[in-house]
C-alpha cells in the first residue's frame, strides 16, 4: 500500500513539473530563437544592436550582439507559440489537463507579449550585468545565464497571472538544467558559442 501511495505522490509531482515545463514552453522557445533568427537573411535589416552602440565607462550597454532582430523574432515566436497553446487547449481535453492557466480566460495575445518580453528583458539584463562586471558574450554568469528569462517572465507575467510560488520555484530549478542540457546540444550543433 506504502509503495502504491509512493508511486501515486510520485507520478502527481511528475505531472506537475511537466505542467509547468509546457506553460513556460512560449518562453524556453523565444530564448532560443534570436541565435536562429541569425541564419534568416530576411531579418537583417533588424540587426541594429538594442542599445544602439550607447556606452557607460566606454563599456557597451549591452552589446552589439543583443539586437533588435533577436527580441522581434523572440517576441513573435513567443506569442505564436501561445497562441498554439490556446488552440490546443480549446480542442483537446489532455491539453487542458496538463494545462497551469486557463488558457480561454487570458487575452493570450497580451500573455503572449509578455512572456517573450520578459524573457528578452532578463536576457539584456544579465547581458548589462555582464558588461559592468567586465565578463564578455559567451563567458560563464553562472546561474543567471541559465536563469535570467525566467526571471525576466517572472516579473512581466506573474502580476498578470498570480501562479503560485511553487510553479516559479519549479520553473526557475528545472530551467537551469534544461538550459545546460539543451545549450551543451545547441554547442555541438554549431548554434551557441559556450557550452553551459
């Protein structure tokens, strides 16, 4: 009964990681995609860096590798995704299952928005951090690097949404293994200059 009742309390918490990783699933593919957006020509035109080449102790704000091309195509991948989230959940019942929102009572474009905004927004704000700290593109900020667009999604869409706690403190500990796990493939394939 003991092993049953272990296996049941297991398979509970399993589920819920697993809610958790598919509502953050707008934010973990708007982070991965300003490196892609690189390979499309179309989106050269946006490559201007965000902070325009402005300097603070002749140190670049944020660098001219944070650009206007990753947070557009970061955003848009982010509500798209969202928005796919919403369809499915109007549609099938297992996605509503696995669902942590209710996904018909949101104005998903606005969720959308700021989900992919927070996350472009921890990411330069860990890239200005790194900046002030003398630590170039591509050298370790461990665990920011791993974590920053959680936080980021954290502080746009939490006040929008009211999860719980335990759902952030899920996202923000499994986030930083994923992101190792996923960063070290990313590496081999040639897309991410830093394995971590």
């Amino acid at each position: 009964m003991q092993i049953i009742m272990s296996n049941s309390v297991f398979l509970t918490e399993l589920k819920f990681v697993f809610s958790c990783l598919y509502f953050f699933l707008p934010a973990y593919l708007a982070n991965m995609t300003p490196p892609l957006a690189k390979k499309i020509s179309f989106l050269k035109n946006f490559n201007a860096p965000v902070d325009f080449g402005l300097k603070v102790r002749r140190q670049c704000l944020f660098g001219s590798h944070k650009t206007w091309r990753g947070v557009f195509s970061a955003i848009f991948v982010g509500m798209s995704v969202l928005l796919i989230q919403g369809w499915l959940a109007a549609n099938f019942s297992v996605f509503r299952n696995i669902s942590q929102i209710d996904y018909g009572a949101q104005n998903l474009f606005s969720l959308g928005f700021l989900m992919a905004a927070g996350v472009m927004a921890g990411d330069l704000a860990s890239a200005f951090i790194k900046r002030r700290l003398n630590i170039n593109p591509g050298e370790k900020f461990i665990p920011w690097d791993q974590t920053n667009y959680v936080i980021g999604a954290f502080f746009f869409a939490q006040p929008y949404l009211h999860l719980s706690f335990k759902v952030w403190f899920t996202l923000f500990i499994a986030t930083f293994f994923l992101h190792v796990a996923i960063n070290r493939f990313g590496y081999e394939l040639g897309i991410h200059k830093a394995k971590w």
